[in-house]
C-alpha cells in the first residue's frame, strides 16, 4: 500500500485522545402529535457540582437499529455507556441525543415505510423538544451512518430553523439505485438480509438472525428509566409485528416508480433526491457527505448528493474506506485498520455551523478524495474534478487499446457463466453485516468472465471520476444483465479490484442518466446490436507504470445480485467502427 489513510491535517485542534469526560444519561419518551411515543436518550457532558447547565449545541441521532442495546447483566457495567464518537462530542461540549424512531427499538407506533412521512415529521417534533430544554443553545445538527444519515438528511426537509448542519455517512441519496437496485438490478443479498435482521431487531427476538453469540451479550433495546420501562417496551415491541416488510416490498419491484403493496410509496418518495428534494435544499443547512470507495454503491450517492443540493457550506469527503469507515483498502493491499480520525473532522464541521468557531472550515477546498494506488489524500473546488475522458477500445483477442476500430464487422461471443460472483467480503456485503471487506487477487474470479486487457503501462495513469463503459451487444434475448469490473494488473500478474458498475438491459434508454421509469422501459430485440451505458461507481485510482487496466465482464453475481429472468444465455460483444464498444476513463493530468 503506497501510503496510509491518516488525515492529511497535523494540527492538534481536536485531539482523538480527548475523550474522557464525565457524562449523564436520561432516558424517557417524547409524545408526538398523534400519541406515538419515541424513546431518547439525551448525554449530557457532567456539569461541577451546583453548577447551572451549559447552554450546548445539540447532535441528533435518529436510528431504527436501536438508540442502545439492553446488556445482559454481566456485561453491563462494561458496555452500556456512549459509543466512542458520542464521547468525543461530548468532551467537545455537546449534548447527544439518540433516538429509536417510531416502530423501532423501545418506540411505539409502526414503521409504515422507509423514512415515512410521519417518522420525518416526528424529527421537527423532537428538535422542537430539544430546543425546549434548559442546557440547549437552540442549535442543533444531525448525523448517522446508513438509515441514520439518511434520517439525518430527511430531518432538512422539515426546514426547522434551528437545524444548522448535517452530516449523512456512507449513506443513500437514490434509494433504487444506490441500495436496492443498482443499475436495475436487484441487490437480493441486501434486501433479504436486511429485512432478517430487521425484523429480528424489531420484535427483540435476536437468535432469529443474528450470530449465536449475539444474545449472549445483549438481550434486546434498552428500556426507557422508568419504573414501567420494561412493560413500556414488551407493549411496544408487541406493535412492531404489523411492521412492514423491505424483503416483500423489494420483490414487487421492478421499476424507480412501482409503488409495492408492502409500502404503498415509490422509490422518489423515501429517497432524498425525490420528492423532499426540495425541501431539503430550502433549508440552507450545510451537508457534509461521506462515503467511502468500497461502500457499496455510496461513493455515488454521496457525489450525487454533493453536485445535486446547492445547500451553502457542504463538504465531500471521499476516503479508501467501506461502509463505515473503519476499514482502509487498496487494489494491491490487504485490508487494514483506517487511521483516518472520522470524529476530529466531523467536530470541524460541527463546531464551525453550530458553534460559529473560527478553526478555518470556511477557507478549506469543499471536497477531500483519496487516491489509492497513490495513498495520497488530494483536495479540489467541486466534484469530479478536472479530467480527460480517454477511451480504451475492446480490441482482437481480449486487448484494449487506445485506438478507434476500423474495421465494420468485429465481435466476440461470450455466454455468461451462472458462476460468477464476487464472494462474501465484497463492498456489498458491509452495506448489512460486519465483515472484513476484501477482494484479494482476482484472478481466479475473472476465469468466469470475459476480460479485455492493455498493454503494461508506459507512464502512471490516475483515474479519478467515474468511469463509464460503452458497452454494444446483441443477445438472444431480451433482457440480460451487464456487470463490469475495472481492475488493476500489476507487473507479478495480480489482479486488483477497483470498482464496478452493472445495467439491467431493460432500463437502458436514456444513457446515461437512466430514468428506469415503467415508460422508458426498452427490452432488446434478440440478435438485434444495441448500445448499453454502464456507468461505473466513482474511484480515485493511480494506475502505475508497468501495470495494466483490465476490464471484467459478467452476466451476473451470484452471490449478491438476482439473476435476470429469461436472461440471454448468449451475448455477442461488437467492437467494430459502427459499434465501437470502449471504456471511457477520467484521467486526471499529472505533473
């Protein structure tokens, strides 16, 4: 690995060892308009002995996977504290403040859909509460990773005043394509797994689920502190049952506007980038995104989010990290432990919209990337930065090359081979369980696709952007899937992963802005040549000199993805002056 991923500030401003503070929790419920009751917990950095309460600035956390865990007993005294990054908001002088959202954890009332309309209404509600309090400065941002960062963002779309910034991590900003469907493509794994563990975290019943040892260090969501906390929290665990279900609402969709019976909403409504949009925008509340490059398919939610909102005072913040941020990876690298300090940069931004602090937020370039391959953090005006989009060819016996073809009449045949997978360490395995993200050597993997190679190298090659894959075909039938795989080949032969992008066949009109609307729905005519624009998920990457960029091509992952029904068993890849199939790369100019 060229370098580590430590941030690239060396000013001690937010210390990480800053973290050991006294703290106090209460725990209760909040009503809401229509008797929903939300458990929260409020942290409190410890105030001297007779000493008022401090006005603070307030952090919202709002979560369906449990505000706190209930420890068993033997445990409790060891766990049941604020998780390490709510400790260092409140050594920073804070308050936090968690909260299971209605139908979750210790809540009542029933989760209807993802991000209801209701639930976001109750976020207005609890900030309203919040500012209320006696320690609260009437300020108050929000964060989260996953569900809770897109909580986070659709708290903007109440355009309550006192909500200053916010901060959604390694989380959706397009719901079908960033999680449930990406490129058309149903996310199988992920749904089915998901909706598992929901349901097993809703009706507090884990062994459903989770790992066999889960339940022996936790019994369920905490109670709220009171006398009847536990009565309080079986009565609403009891409501949880007519929660709906993301693995039935996933199987009735096809295309962005289904409206599933499960959910009864189509995709635009519990996306960010849909129907709240607007209202998000209007709340001139700076976002700070953060994904990672093996997050799935966040990297791209989070640019989206970034060159789509015109919220003043947002950030980017792209690391070679996965879902989460814990981990560091890189094409030729094993998986390691992140370096970067996640807290320190949030407290900056944090401090600087809810606090008015002068620590220099303001002059600072709006986006941060790193460049693997390179290890090296970089900084630009807007996102994606300048580049060249440079074409490479699919060329005679597997080569990609620089030049157009010439020939009229050039293609090769490839059927998809039902084998082929990424395995269970991929970007999309961490979107749902803990895992230790990996790819390793791809090289056996790639023995089940169709792979195009250049030549080694003669100079570094950094690619940074989102690459896009010209893709012409016919099949013998009328739907298929495409998946592509850009990979870095170093001078021992080892294969690297560096990114993917896939496209349903049927969703392919409109490139590259898919609609993937029922309307624009366009199947192939079998044997009939068509062009397919495969957008790629977005990567800094340096390619060195000597290495060689391959690109992988499948008809599937069997391990993450459903398999197209009626799928074509046989594809004719054109690459002729008429069809010139070609990856096109942004490559950034080099010193």
């Amino acid at each position: 690995m060229a370098g580590g991923d430590a941030s690239w500030r060396s000013d001690p401003l937010y210390p990480p060892g800053a973290t050991e503070v006294g703290w106090t929790r209460q725990s209760l419920y909040v009503p809401m308009r229509d008797g929903v009751e939300l458990a929260i917990d409020v942290y409190l950095p410890e105030a001297p002995d007779g000493a008022a309460p401090a006005k603070r600035p307030a952090i919202l956390r709002q979560t369906r996977y449990w505000r706190a865990p209930q420890f068993r007993a033997l445990w409790r005294p060891l766990l049941d504290r604020p998780t390490p990054l709510a400790k260092r908001f409140l050594a920073a002088g804070y308050a936090w403040v968690d909260v299971d959202v209605r139908g979750s954890g210790a809540s009542t009332g029933v989760q209807t859909s993802l991000w209801s309309d209701a639930e976001v209404a109750d976020g207005a509600e609890l900030v309203d509460w919040i500012v209320r309090q006696p320690w609260s400065s009437g300020a108050v941002g929000a964060l989260g990773d996953s569900y809770d960062g897109t909580a986070a963002e659709f708290l903007l779309a109440n355009r309550h005043p006192a909500v200053k910034a916010i901060a959604p991590r390694f989380a959706l900003f397009d719901g079908y394509t960033d999680i449930a469907f990406p490129g058309g493509v149903p996310l199988v794994w992920f749904t089915e797994t998901w909706g598992a563990y929901n349901e097993a975290i809703d009706l507090g019943e884990l062994s459903r689920a989770f790992p066999w040892w889960v339940p022996i260090f936790i019994s369920g969501p905490r109670p709220v502190d009171a006398p009847d906390g536990a009565e309080r929290l079986h009565a609403a665990q009891l409501g949880h049952r007519a929660n709906f279900d993301v693995r039935r609402a996933a199987r009735e969709v096809v295309f962005r506007d289904d409206l599933p019976d499960e959910m009864k909403r189509s995709a635009a409504d519990w996306s960010p980038c849909g129907t709240r949009r607007p209202d998000i925008e209007a709340s001139g509340a700076a976002v700070f995104s953060v994904s990672g490059w093996w997050d799935g398919a966040y990297p791209s939610a989070a640019t989206k989010r970034f060159e789509t909102l015109r919220n003043p005072g947002s950030r980017l913040l792209l690391g070679p990290w996965n879902h989460g941020g814990d981990q560091q990876l890189d094409p030729h690298a094993k998986t390691r432990d992140s370096e970067f300090d996640h807290a320190s940069e949030l407290l900056r931004f944090f401090d600087f919209h809810l606090k008015g602090a002068a620590n220099g937020w303001d002059a600072e370039p709006p986006v941060h990337y790193f460049t693997t391959g390179e290890g090296r953090w970089k900084s630009a005006a807007s996102w994606p930065p300048p580049a060249e989009p440079t074409g490479f060819y699919l060329a005679s016996h597997g080569a990609l090359v620089r030049e157009a073809p010439v020939a009229r009449e050039a293609s090769d045949a490839y059927a998809p081979d039902p084998a082929s997978g990424t395995g269970g360490t991929s970007r999309w395995r961490g979107l749902a369980v803990p895992t230790w993200t990996s790819y390793g050597d791809r090289a056996d993997a790639d023995r089940h696709n169709r792979v195009y190679e250049s030549a080694p190298l003669a100079r570094d090659l950094e690619v940074t952007g989102q690459p896009v894959l010209h893709l012409w075909l016919s099949a013998d039938a009328a739907d298929l899937a495409v998946f592509a795989y850009l990979e870095d080949v170093d001078s021992e032969g080892e294969v690297g992963y560096v990114t993917e992008g896939q496209l349903r066949a049927l969703h392919r009109a409109s490139p590259p802005a898919h609609s993937f609307r029922r309307a624009d729905a366009r199947p192939l005519v079998p044997r009939e040549t068509a062009e397919l624009v495969v957008e790629l998920l977005p990567i800094s990457h340096l390619f060195r000199a000597g290495h060689r960029l391959r690109l992988s091509l499948a008809g599937g992952d069997r391990d993450q993805f459903a398999p197209i029904p009626g799928a074509a068993r046989e594809w004719w890849i054109e690459r002729s002056a008429d069809a010139p199939s070609r990856l096109e790369l942004p490559v950034v100019a080099r010193d």
